[in-house]
C-alpha cells in the first residue's frame, strides 16, 4: 500500500513539526532542523512497502536530520538505509565520514550508529530502508562502507543508481509480485556495488578482507549453480583454496555455510512470491542450485522452522 503526506494541508507555522512528525514514523526515530530558505518550508512523501524493502520518495526544502545516540537507545532499529539522490544536494555523515551526494550518487547509512543528514538546497531523494541482516547476506563487512559516496558514472554504481532511479516510479504505482521480485534485486545490486567499493583508499592494508568480499560477491553472482564449489570461488579471486577457507573461518562461518544461505534466501523469496506461484518447489529448489528436493526440504526446516510448503501455503 501506498502512503502519501504533503506538508500543503498544514498551516504554515505548523509544517515543519508535522513533516519532523512523518519522518520519524516513515523512517525512524529522528531530530529536525530547518535550514535557511525564501521560501516557506515544503514537502512531501511518498512511501510503500515492497516485501524486503521499504521505498520512499522524498521532496522537500532544506533541512538537516540527526540519529542520535539517546534515540538510538530509546527506539533501537536494526536497519540500514541507502539515499539515492535524484536532485538537488545530499551529505551523509557517518563514522567520521561524509558523502556528498549529487544527482544519481547514492550512499549507505547505519540506524544502529549516529548519522546526520544535510539538504542543503531543495531537493528530491529516493530512500532505500530495510532489516540490516538483508544486508549482511550481501555484504558481510559493511561497516567501512556508510557515508561513502557511490557515483553516477562509477563502472559498477552507475548501473545500480540507473537500475534504483527505474525502480521507483513503478514501485511507487501499486506493489505486485513483479516489484517485489525488483526489491530483491536491488538489494543484490547494493550489495555487489559495496562490495566492489570496498579498496584499499577506505580501508588501507585490508587485502584479507577484500578477498572476503570478493568471493561473497562471486558467491551471489553464482548460487543458483549447482556446480559452483570452493576451488571455483578460490580461483576466480585468485587466492588458494587454503586461503579461502580461513577467510570465511575470519568472519565466523564457512564456505558451505555462506553458500547455503544464498541459496535458502533465493529459495524463501520465490516461495512467498505470486510471481513463482506456477513453480514447484522442486523447480524452486533446482533452479537456486540444489541437487535434491529432499536436501533442500532438511536445509530450508533447519533454518527456518518450518517446511517449504508450509512456507508457501502461509505466504
């Protein structure tokens, strides 16, 4: 469902708190400044939810917001968000970083940490909100990547901030099982455009990491393979198979692990989806890699608690 609020249908002196009002209930919980401007202050809003992801289209005049750490204890969010900006200026600014963002730049910020965001000028900005843990799926090691600014015509960005700046307007028009299918991919696409930001200009002697991030991006790329193994990831980011294994050892989990949790997540998604209804869940489960029915049905009950089916039927 679409939910609108235009700051038109308040009285001048009233606007400004009503719109701080609708974006702590749209986002999260937020401090608001008006910034200087000849003009009276105006905005409006435009949000849906399309299954993984929250989308909202921003237009407004100047203002700054702020997540601060006494509203981060009293109303704790596990979520992240990503400002894609479609005009107008946006600086985001997280963890002693800044990000200033022109149109079609994007940037990631944590609600779990302090963060400001400045509009300086008028503006319009589609945002991006959803659980962090989507995220983690994607990007393992996100932490050195908010507040940083993703370009327009970066090799990788430019087409993600095309893909996100496309997804809007249909999103925004009514959610169907085609534009949750979209969310998903978008988050796919966040996900491999941090992971191909993430150098050594941000975070300088973190080669282990890199690779890390490296073979989860080859990783998402190719779940859905049956025949996708660790000497396959190993060779395609040019580490030893050795080596492979003790960076997901690093960061708490495995090869196996990281793998079979791509492929549960695809899985999930198109089970709950309309748009897969046509599908049998042996279709599902062959067509995201696995070479079993019966192992995806044991996999899927452990880490969900409950059947594919069963799953289905309650989607």
């Amino acid at each position: 469902m679409i939910t609108t609020a235009n700051t038109d249908t308040v009285a001048d002196r009233e606007r400004f708190d009503f719109w701080h009002e609708v974006i702590c209930s749209a986002f999260v919980r937020l401090e608001a400044e008006t910034l200087p401007s000849e003009q009276p202050f105006q905005a409006e809003i435009s949000s849906t939810n399309l299954g993984v992801l929250a989308l909202s289209r921003v237009h407004a005049q100047p203002h700054t917001v702020h997540r601060s750490p006494s509203l981060i204890r009293s109303e704790p969010r596990d979520e992240v968000l990503v400002s894609l900006q479609l005009s107008g200026v946006g600086v985001v600014i997280q963890d002693d970083r800044q990000a200033v963002l022109e149109a079609g730049d994007f940037a990631l910020y944590d609600a779990t940490r302090p963060y400001n965001l400045v509009m300086p000028d008028q503006f319009d900005m589609l945002v991006l909100q959803f659980d962090r843990q989507f995220l983690l799926e994607r990007c393992p090691f996100p932490e050195p990547l908010t507040a940083v600014r993703m370009r327009s015509n970066g090799k990788v960005t430019a087409p993600v901030s095309s893909f996100l700046r496309s997804l809007e307007p249909f999103a925004l028009r009514e959610e169907n099982a085609v534009s949750r299918q979209l969310a998903t991919s978008a988050l796919d696409l966040v996900g491999v455009a941090l992971a191909d930001h993430f150098g050594d200009a941000i975070v300088p002697g973190s080669s282990s990491t890199k690779h890390f991030l490296r073979a989860c991006t080859y990783i998402n790329a190719y779940a859905d393979d049956p025949a996708l193994d660790p000497a396959r990831i190993a060779s395609s980011i040019g580490v030893s198979l050795r080596y492979l294994h003790q960076l997901f050892r690093d960061h708490n989990t495995t090869v196996a692990t990281y793998l079979m949790r791509r492929r549960l997540a695809r899985c999930r998604d198109d089970l709950v989806s309309s748009q897969h209804r046509a599908k049998t869940i042996t279709e599902i489960a062959l067509g995201h890699g696995f070479k079993s029915p019966a192992h995806f049905s044991r996999c899927f009950a452990e880490a969900y608690g409950t059947t594919p089916s069963d799953a289905r039927r309650t989607a």
